[in-house]
C-alpha cells in the first residue's frame, strides 16, 4: 500500500454548505468543560473559547468540535440545562466573531442539546455514543445534520470492563456496521453518516495497535472516517514502553508529537478527519501528507 493513496471520494452536507472530505480536514478540540482530561477549565469562558477557536482557525482547521461534558472514565455527570449553558453561548459566539464559513461540531449525545446547538448555528453531530441514547437517533433524523458515530461499548464508567475482542479489527467493523444499519433504519441518511472507530474507548494497549495498523479495513463501510487519539492514554503507554527515560512519563500537552504521528498513519489508511488538540502541529504534518501526495500522483 502506497503512503499517498488519494483519500476515498466523500463530500458531507449540512444545510446549504458542503464539506469535502476527499481532502484531509483538520478537526480542532474546544472543551468547554471543567474537567476535561487534558484541558479542563481553560477555555470555559466564552470570550477564552472563542479566542482559542480563532487560534485554531488560523492554524488551519476546518471544523471545531465543542464538547461540553467530559467523557473520560469517571467523569462527573452533566445535567442537560448546564450542558447547554456551556455549548450554546459559545457557539452563538463562534459563529458571530468566526463567521460562517466553519464548521462546527458538537460533541454530545444528548439529542435536546444537540437541538439547542443547531439552532444557535452548529452543523456536527459527534457522538461517541453513536445516537443510542433515547430519542438521539430521531433527533439526528430530525435535524438532517452530518453525525459522527463512534465505536464504543458501555459507557465511560463501564467500558474498561468491556474491551475483550477475539478479533477486534473484524468486530469494531461488525458492530459500527450494525449501527449504522439501525440509525438507517431509524431515518438517519446514510450520507450524512461519518464513522469513528473509537480509540480510547473499551479498548486496551492491543487492541490499539491493531486497530491503528489496520484502519483501512475499515474503508469497506463506504463511508469516511474520523480518527482521535489527540493526548489519549495509548500514546503515554507507547512512551511508556519505548523505554526512553526523557518521554516515558508525560503529561497529556506533551504527548501532541506522537499524536500528529498516529493522525499520519491514520490519513495514510483512509481517514479523512483528523481530530486535535494541536492544531499547528497537525497542519503541518497534512501539508507535508498532501504535496507528497501530489507529487507521487504527479511521477506515476
């Protein structure tokens, strides 16, 4: 396989605007939470969240992911009125001093702040719950909007439990396929349907490994994929493992070199959205991705 193979032809819509994801798309992460495992607290604020969005904007990104409520392992629940408390004014904010030409996601699975996020301008469904949640699914429907589904099984408090695959590149493809079949079914349109293979959720150090070597199976879905691991525990356990003493411990901000790597290996296999906490960094390495890629195309 070929470092430079194109990206699969893929283009999502949300209302009268349209992505192309056919070239890569750099995804920035504004956690709007307290309690975030990397950043929390720093950009509650909604003059701080906007400022670090224009930050990531000017860095190259194309969509900005607006979580609310942290789902690391453990995290503290967040009742619907103060999810939307959190998420809604900011993206009012984001869209006023941004414009309209970003697109904006929303990280959540509760379907009446999806609505209230969309109605003050957000055009994303991320949902590392894949719209299992009562009513998500409909509301995706509803909303005609492009829905990131995530492979996880449990919730944040249970999936620990539940990493235990026999083959677990054949069944997160199984079981993404499943949902999707069932969110069809439920009137969500197939097109508008982006998949996530979930890394960092019910699934250990091996199942990474295997799952990062082998994404490209996943391509046999037909649709395009998003790939996050920015600052996620894998990484600190290859650190961990390289037997470097300098990079064995880190902390989360000091794992964004090895993330970028992973993003590499990730848009080499096919995913088309890259979702970062370092925007910069990220940029950098799809640019130097793509003019290789031209020129390969161009030699042959």
């Amino acid at each position: 396989m070929s470092l430079f193979n194109p990206l699969p032809i893929y283009t999502v819509s949300s209302g009268d605007k349209i992505l192309d994801l056919s070239q890569p798309q750099v995804m920035g992460i504004l956690n709007v939470t307290p309690d975030s495992f990397s950043d929390g607290g720093r950009f509650n604020g909604v003059q701080q969240a906007v400022a670090h969005c224009q930050e990531m904007l000017k860095a190259g990104a194309k969509i900005i992911d607006i979580g609310g409520e942290s789902t690391r392992p453990n995290a503290k629940t967040v009742t619907t009125e103060e999810e939307i408390e959190r998420v809604v004014p900011v993206v009012k904010a984001v869209r006023q001093y941004c414009g309209e030409s970003v697109w904006l996601s929303i990280d959540t699975s509760n379907p009446v702040v999806m609505q209230a996020a969309f109605e003050a301008g957000a055009d994303i469904w991320n949902d590392v719950r894949a719209l299992k949640r009562d009513g998500a699914a409909q509301m995706a429907a509803k909303l005609d909007i492009p829905v990131m589904l995530m492979h996880m099984r449990g919730e944040p408090t249970t999936m620990n439990n539940l990493a235990q695959y026999d083959d677990v590149v054949a069944t997160v493809h199984t079981e993404l396929s499943t949902r999707i079949e069932e969110v069809v079914a439920l009137g969500v349109k197939r097109n508008k349907l982006i998949i996530d293979p979930g890394f960092g959720f019910a699934k250990n150090y091996q199942h990474h490994c295997t799952l990062l070597t082998q994404l490209n199976s996943l391509q046999a879905l037909g649709l395009p994929m998003m790939f996050g691991i920015s600052r996620k525990r894998f990484l600190a356990e290859v650190l961990t493992k390289s037997g470097v003493e300098a990079v064995a411990t880190t902390q989360a901000v000091e794992r964004d070199p090895i993330g970028t790597a992973a993003g590499l290996f990730a848009l080499q296999q096919g995913a088309c959205i890259i979702r970062t906490h370092n925007v910069a960094m990220m940029q950098q390495a799809v640019a130097l991705w793509q003019q290789l890629s031209i020129h390969c195309q161009s030699c042959n």
